[in-house]
C-alpha cells in the first residue's frame, strides 16, 4: 500500500473529535486570544506585527496541542497518522508546480478585486510597511513562513481535510476544509478569496503525496513572498 492509500485508508476518529476541535478553533481561540488577548497585547506593544506575531505564536501552541491530545495521543496515534511524514522525492517537481498554480491563481483573484474596487491593504501589511527594519522583515517572514504553515496545515489538512476525506470523499474534504479555512482568517475580508483557494490547492497537495509538508513548503514559500513582496 503507498502513502497516499495508507494515510487515508482509515481513520479513527470521530464526530467528538470533529466538535471538540472546531469549537477550539472556531470559538475558544477567537475570543480568548485573536480578540482578548491580541488586544492586550495590541495596548503593550502598541504594534500591530509585534502583537500579532505572538498572537500567532500561542495560537501555534494551542492548535497542535489541541490536535494532539484531542486527536491523537486518546488513540494511541503518531503524528505520521496527521500526515506529518516524508515524501517522495519525485513529488518535487510538483511542489513547484503547485507553488507557481498558487501564485497565477493569486495574482489573478488581486487583479479582480482591483477591478471591482475591492482594496488589498489590511492591518498586517500595513503595520509591515509603517515599520520597516531587518527586524520587522525578519519577524514577519518567520511568523508567516515557518510558524503559520506549520500549524495551520497541522490542522487544515493534517487533521480537517483527513476528516471530511475519509467520511464523504475528496470533493467533501477539498470544499469543506477551505470554507473553513477561509472563515477563520475572518475580519481580514479582503484575503479571503485567496484563502480559499490556497486551502484548495494545500488540500490536493497532501491528497497527491499523503504527506503535508509538501504543503508547508508550498504554503510557508508563498507566505514568505508576501511578506517580501510587501516590505519592498
């Protein structure tokens, strides 16, 4: 059996397990930390990056601690059977593929949004580009390059996408994982177009491969070009 039909040749886990970590992401860590904590934060530093990125950085903690004793350790579980595993080396040659799909796909949803007027700037680019520094660039290309992709395909596609794949199919896992993807990025309206189709394409990554880290290289190589981009 290859990769790809192991890793989704069964699972686990339940509606519980489904709950318990929804309600996590989608409530508890919501208002705990990206509203009550961010705020306080927000007041100490009086800096939308500085908060923010520690923002991230405990909401890393929470998601795969969450995935873990939710998901796995009750189990007896790996991290293996998340998805987090090597690959093949052949897969990189679409790495490449999916990295340059993802950016035209970007690059085209901007261009309409520009067209309808719908604005591109938000509070993180911004507060990127008022405070321009070696150290700014530094901590914006770690948070959104190593730190986010790490956690967020952890839970996206590690677990969610599994989930819905394994129950109702890979169309079910595709759609359903990327709305909420994509909900979650809620207020930062203007990048949610984009949102959605990266948890597309990250979804169909670990479909093809079995693993996510193909889908954390793609995710954290077009992260850290935004960041690039936006800090020049």
């Amino acid at each position: 059996m290859n990769l790809k039909k192991q890793i989704f040749a069964s699972m686990e886990w339940s509606f519980k397990e489904l709950g318990l970590l929804l309600l996590l992401v989608l409530v508890i860590v919501p208002v705990t930390i990206e509203y009550l904590l961010q705020d306080f934060l927000h007041e100490w530093f009086q800096n939308s990056l500085y908060s923010g990125t520690l923002t991230g950085l405990i909401m890393a903690i929470i998601f795969i601690a969450g995935v873990y004793f939710i998901a796995l350790k009750p189990h007896e579980l790996r991290w293996t059977d998340n998805g987090l595993q090597a690959f093949s080396k052949s897969y990189w040659g679409f790495i490449v593929i999916w990295f340059i799909a993802l950016i035209a796909s970007s690059i085209l949803i901007l261009i309409l949004m520009e067209l309808w007027g719908i604005g591109t700037e938000n509070s993180k680019t911004e507060s990127l580009q008022q405070n321009i520094s070696l150290l700014t660039i530094l901590i914006g290309f770690v948070s959104a390059a190593i730190v986010s992709p790490v956690y967020e395909e952890i839970f996206y596609r590690g677990f969610l996408y599994k989930w819905f794949r394994v129950k109702w199919g890979v169309g079910a896992g595709l759609i359903l994982s990327s709305i909420i993807f994509t909900i979650v990025h809620i207020p930062t309206y203007n990048t949610l177009p984009v949102n959605f189709v990266s948890g597309v394409i990250c979804a169909w990554c670990y479909e093809k491969t079995g693993s996510i880290v193909p889908r954390m290289i793609v995710h954290g190589g077009f992260n850290g070009l935004a960041v690039i981009l936006t800090a020049l």
